[in-house]
C-alpha cells in the first residue's frame, strides 16, 4: 500500500500544471522539459548554497542567484547536484538584479537530471507565485481527501447492508467501465489488476480489477482505500469464524472430556485419575493404599477420583484397577502421568473410558460417521483450539511422531533439528497427554480427522 506521503504526491500538480498557471505566466524553461511530469508538494525560497539539507523532495525552489553569482563553478556544480540528490521539482531563478544569464552547465544539469529549469527574465513577487501554488496544492490534497472519505463511507456502507457483493457493486460505480472479482483462494487467472488482500503477513484474498488501462491517480488511491477495507473485513471475519469454531470445540470437549478438577492439585510426582460408576466402596481398597492422596467428586453419572503419590504405587493401583474393569466393574482408568500439567489429562481419559468403553478401534465399526468425527475432534479439542499456523505446525508433528515411533526419525523426516522436535513435543503433551507408544487413540482420530474434515488439521 502506498504511504500518506506517496498518497500527497498523488494529489499534487504537476510542473506542466504549474506552468500553466498564470503565476508562472512570466517563466521561461531553459532545460529539464522531461522532467516536466514531477509533483509539486511546496513552494520554497532560498538564497543559501546548501539548502539541500532543509529540503524533503518535491520543492519548487525559486531563488534570485545572490549565492550563485559569486560561487565558482565547483560550487554551483555542487549545489545543483545536492538539490537533485534531495529530488526537487523544478529549480526557479531570477536572472534581474544579481545574475543576468546562467552559465552552460545549469542547463545541462537540468537535462541530466530530468529536473526543470525555470528562469524570469524580469522581476517577479516570489510570495505570489508561493501562495498561488500551495492554494493548488492543498485545494488539490483536500479534494482527494474528500474523495477518498466519501468512496470509504459507500464501501462501508455497501458491506453494511449487502455483504461482499455491495461492497463491489458501490466500489463499481466509482470505477465506471472497469470489472471487479474477488479472489478469496489464489489471485485468479488473465489479464487485470491485482490489489493483495493482506492481514499481517498473510494473504487473504485478491481484488482484481479489468481492465487495468484508464484508471487515473485517483482510482488507484481508490482501490487501495477499497484493499484495506475488505483485507480489515476479511481478518475480522476469519477471527469471529475462529472464536465459534474454538467455542464449538470446547463445548465438544467439555461432553465428552469434562475437565472437573477445579484448579492444580499439589505437588506429587505422578497421578491417575479414575472413574466409577457404581459405588464407591467397590474400590475402597485401592483408594485407601499407603502412600496416596485422593482427591474425589461425585457427579450425576459417576465418581471421579484423583490419585497422586509415587509413579510405582500408583502403576500397581493401576493394574488392579484395569483388572476390575475387566471382570465388570464400571470404572474408567487413565493412565499414570507424571507431571502436574498432566492432571487434568488422566481425569479426561478416566471419563472417557467409563463413557466410551477403552479401545478407540472400536470407533472403525460404527456406521456413523458424524460419531467418528465427533470422537477425533473431541480428542484433538486442544490441539484444534490453536491458530491455524500453530495447529498445522503441531498436526503434522504429531502426525509424523506416531507414525516414526522414533523421535530422532520423526525430527529427520520433518527436516528439524532435534531440540526443536522436543519443544513441539513438550507443547503437544501439554495439549494431548503423554506421546508413548500406545496413544493408538491419537492416531486414529489424526486419521478421521484427515480423511473426513483435512482441513481442520
């Protein structure tokens, strides 16, 4: 996009508009005639040699030769070149009181540099060719600001009331004799114009405009204002479209991994969590083991219990545990985690497993689809909560991890260095739980995921 200043240059009068003003009705051009098409920003007056340094570019400098009539031609030669090196418009010099004829090499400077020349052959007001120009200039940046906020109130007004397609169709008609398209996916194909759509460093889309020939200065500034419009209306429907979906699987998540654990329990160096749906005496013995803590919850479905204490302990309670499940018992057993940011992790799987039964390959003989991919989504909640970038990032890590089974394979596969794998692991763990060799939960919902919604992941 432009900057406010190359949007001011926009705006300005050209030289050829400047001569054509009866201010500079008594100038004369000695050289620079293809320099004629540069923009007047302001009008400057000044009698010193090095006035290059309180220049910015785009000045009309006018001045009555004072200095330069008594500069060698070292001197004169610098000046010249310090004022092209700032880029002004066009030098103007008095040839009446103190020099009457410019030497040949102001001329020839003034083709050179593509600069105009001018010079006034007889005494002239340098005050009114000032006012008369910056009048025109700034009649001409107020006229363009106009423009610009009246075009922004349509556009804006378009999107309000009829979406995308109001908002082109009032770009439209300020555009007469041009087509507009919108490229959401790609910049599209042929001939035209194209104006990135562009939110931070990604491109959301492209506006497109045919044919590209006859748009003024103007209706470049335009459909600049229009790009920043729809890229600003595109964002901000990305991120409410995001908000719902995350909504959506948090309240996903919330159905099938209730996370009923107010808060971090205290320090233990492992833990596992269990759900019972039947009384609670029917694990009394497992509960009241030497050595653990148990924190527990009864909800209308079930009890849930947290256990925490050392990781050997709690591995024997959870063989006996899983042995109860299997002789009948309905009890759902997480797995033993170390950690406590893997709390809340072993308390999910407890619920789940009491819900859903234990093995997930059980879900590839459920006709349902809707219910598979509710599961995979439901398992990968957390990970499907990040933003795109992170979650495509996160995903193909996973994916590639449970697939090597190795992690210095998995680190080569993804062209990464292996420390690299690790802070992608440790951040994956803290999303889904520990990455053992048994997560075959986690491969199949990568792979409903990827073969049912691949675009979620």
């Amino acid at each position: 996009m432009k900057s406010k200043r190359q949007d001011v240059t926009l705006s300005a009068p050209t030289m050829a508009e400047a001569l054509a003003h009866p201010a500079l009705a008594g100038a004369e051009l000695l050289g620079g005639e293809g320099g004629l098409g540069r923009r007047i920003l302001w009008v400057h007056v000044s009698e010193l040699l090095d006035v290059a340094r309180f220049l910015q570019g785009g000045e009309l400098l006018l001045t009555t030769g004072m200095a330069l009539a008594g500069a060698d031609r070292r001197t004169q030669e610098a000046y010249l070149d310090s004022l092209a090196e700032r880029g002004i418009a066009a030098l103007g010099v008095e040839l009446v009181q103190w020099i009457r004829e410019l030497p040949p090499w102001f001329p020839a400077w003034a083709e050179s540099a593509g600069i105009p020349l001018l010079v006034f052959r007889q005494e002239v007001r340098f005050e009114d060719i000032g006012q008369a120009l910056c009048t025109l200039i700034l009649s001409r940046r107020t006229a363009l600001l106009e423009t610009l906020e009246a075009t922004t109130e349509a556009l804006l007004q378009g999107l309000s009331r009829e979406g995308l397609g109001g908002f082109l169709e009032a770009l439209k008609a300020r555009l007469p004799g041009h087509r507009l398209s919108l490229h959401l996916e790609g910049a599209g194909e042929g001939p035209g114009l194209r104006l990135p759509l562009r939110a931070g460093l990604e491109t959301l889309g492209t506006l497109c405009v045919l044919p590209p020939e006859g748009l003024d200065e103007a209706a470049h500034l335009v459909l600049e204002r229009a790009a920043l419009i729809l890229a600003a209306h595109l964002a901000m429907a990305r991120a409410q479209e995001e908000a719902k979906r995350r909504e959506a699987l948090e309240r996903l998540s919330a159905f099938f991994f209730p996370d009923l654990f107010p808060g971090f329990p205290p320090y233990h160096p492992a833990w596992l969590g269990l759900a019972l749906g039947a009384k609670e005496g029917v694990l009394r013995t497992l509960l009241t083991r030497e050595g653990l803590e148990v924190w527990s919850w009864k909800t209308p479905d079930f009890h849930l219990f947290l256990l925490g204490g050392p990781k050997p302990l709690l591995e024997e309670v959870h063989r006996e545990a899983e042995a109860r499940a299997r002789s009948g018992v309905p009890l759902g057993v997480g797995p033993v985690v170390e950690g406590v940011h893997l709390a809340h992790h072993t308390l999910r799987e407890a619920t789940w497993r009491l819900r859903c039964g234990k093995d997930p390959l059980g879900l590839l003989l459920v006709p349902d689809p809707t219910l598979r991919l509710a599961y995979a989504r439901a398992r990968l909640a957390l990970l499907l909560a990040l933003p795109p970038r992170r979650r495509r990032i996160l995903g193909e890590t996973l994916g590639v991890l449970l697939e090597e089974g190795n992690r210095a394979q998995a680190a080569r596969r993804l062209g990464i260095r292996r420390q690299s794998l690790y802070r992608r692991l440790e951040e994956l763990e803290i999303l889904l739980g520990p990455l053992g060799p048994g997560r075959v939960d986690l491969f199949l919902a990568l792979k409903i995921l990827r073969e049912m919604a691949p675009g979620e992941i």
